[in-house]
C-alpha cells in the first residue's frame, strides 16, 4: 500500500529537480520562440516532451521485470553517483568556488547562436530553431527521466513520480508564460543541492537494501539520511568557503 | 548523428561529474558487498559503513576541489 512516507521523498525529488532541470530548458526555448517565433519552439519542445514520455513509459515497467535485489543494487549506485554528483557541485557553487548558473547569460548565448546561425543559413532557420529547443529538452529532461524512473522503478511509484514532474512542468511554463523572460529569480541552486540531498539518501538506502542490509525504520530511514547527507554538505560547503591558512615563516 | 553524441555525453555526464568521487563511491559500494558477501560481517554494520563513507567521501571531495582551485 502507498503510503506518504514511501510517496513523498519519491514525489518531492521528482518534483524539485524537474523545477530545476525544466527552468534550465526554458531558458533555451525562450530564445527561441523570442528570436524566431514560437512554432519552432513548441513544435521541438512537444517532440521532445513525447520523446522523454516515450521513454518513461517504455522503461518504467521494463525495469520492472528485473529482480528486486538487482534492480535495487544497479539504481542505488546509479542514484548515489548522480545525487553526490549535484549535492557537490551544488556545495561548491554555494562556496562560491564554482559560478551560481545564470539564466540571463545562458538566454543571451543561446540568442547570439541562433542570430549567428540566422546570418549563415536563411532557408532552414525554423529547422535550426525547432532542433534547438528539441535538443534542449530533451538533455535537460534526460535527468528527470532518470530520476523520476528510479526513485520510483520496483515501488509502483512511476505514476505519482512521474505527476511531481509534470506538475513542476506545468508550474514553471505558466509562471514563464507570465514573465516571459528567463526565470533568474528561481533559488536553482538551494534546489539543486535538496535534490542532491534527497538523491543520495535514496542511493544509499537502494544499494543497502540491495546487498541485503535491512534499514531501521525501513523507508523513515530515508529521512535520516537525508538529513545527515543535508548536514554533510553544509559542513563541506563551510570548509570549502574557509580561506586557507598559510604559515608564514 | 552530433545530436546523438550529446545525448550520449550528457547520459555519461550524469554520473561521472568528478571521475575521483565516482571511483571512491565505486570502491566503496564494492567494499561494502566484499564485506558482506566475503567477510560475512552484519550487512547492518556494513550498511552504516556505506553511509559512513559517502558522507565523508562528500566532505573530503569538496574541500578538497576548493583548496585545489578545481573549477567543474
């Protein structure tokens, strides 16, 4: 039976890092449909969206035919590498050691690559312009497919996960169809880092099980971890941000 | 075909941000099972040493790709 100890670390991974990954995307789609018009742009972001689905649906119950301890072990690893991945790459721009992302300089690129292309080849510009948002949407949507299979694959959880992600979509096209400028007010990064936490937590929990390790408290175990891996950043982060201490002699 | 590349790239990327912590986690998570599996310890215990060990891995990977200028 679900229950919301089991639905809610699976449904708020999903839903925040798609908020991060589709903020990303729109981004992209936005120079596009502002630089040449927005048919090109919804035509390669629907293909992509269907495309993304596609997969979501073909591998979701494939996954579900693998043996549990198996499944469990391969996602785990896969979970704990990408969910680290983020969590420290997110320490370190909260460090400042690494630049935070900036959505106004990613719009203005991406205009000037599309402006550059405009000059080379007139006739095939709504081609040019549908393959970029294409290509956008479905690199970033690549990790909220990952995500959204994995955190649910063997839980029955496909189908709330995979709501989380659309409703985050649905949040951040309508709130950029308001705006209708790159969405840099988006804290991406305190984001990225809870998604990292929430990651690795569940990476840990999936390759222990796998290898047979039966948690304490089963799935609230989840919320340990996450709280430890939240603590474990924060302390990296500090160090990280620290000046080093040279001795002079 | 480029397009195709990227996909593939961004799929590898995924996973191997910092080639030094994927392979630390890897060792780990190997480890962890040789432990288990081999050494036949409480795979309880041997749970907490993987939590152990990312947490730090997590800690030391940072700090050190601060103190080493690392830029991703």
């Amino acid at each position: 039976m679900l229950t919301l100890s089991t639905a809610a670390p699976a449904v708020g991974a999903a839903f925040f890092a798609s908020i991060v990954e589709v903020v990303e995307a729109f981004t992209i789609v936005l120079a596009v449909g502002t630089l040449r018009g927005w048919r090109p742009a919804t035509f390669g972001t629907a293909a992509a969206l269907a495309s993304l689905a596609a997969a979501i649906l073909v591998l979701g119950p494939l996954l579900d035919r693998v043996p549990i301890n198996l499944l469990q072990l391969v996602i785990g690893i896969l979970l704990l590498l990408f969910g680290m991945s983020w969590l420290r790459k997110a320490s370190l721009r909260a460090a400042g050691v690494i630049p935070l992302h900036d959505e106004n300089a990613i719009f203005a690129a991406e205009a000037a690559q599309l402006g550059e292309a405009a000059r080379r080849r007139q006739t095939r510009l709504d081609w040019i312009a549908g393959m970029t948002a294409f290509k956008a949407v479905v690199l970033e949507g690549l990790e909220v497919v990952f995500i959204v299979i994995a955190v649910s694959a063997g839980r029955g959880l496909l189908l709330p996960a995979g709501l989380g992600a659309l409703a985050a979509c649905v949040l951040v096209l309508a709130v950029g169809a308001i705006v209708h400028r790159p969405l840099t007010r988006v804290p991406e990064n305190t984001l990225k880092f809870g998604v990292g936490v929430m990651l690795s937590a569940f990476g840990v929990f999936w390759t222990g099980e796998g290898l047979g390790v039966a948690w304490p408290g089963h799935d609230l175990a989840l919320f340990v971890f996450a709280a430890l891996f939240l603590g474990a950043g924060l302390v990296a982060s500090a160090l990280a941000r620290r000046p080093v201490m040279e001795i002079v002699l | 075909m480029t397009m195709l590349k990227e996909i593939f790239a961004e799929l590898i990327g995924m996973f191997v941000g910092d080639a030094r912590l994927t392979l630390a986690v890897l060792a780990i998570v190997a480890g962890v099972s040789a432990l288990i599996k081999i050494a036949g310890i409480d795979p309880l215990g041997a749970g907490g040493i993987l939590l152990v060990g990312c947490l730090g891995l997590l800690v030391e990977n940072v700090y050190r790709s601060a103190r080493s200028g690392l830029r991703p």
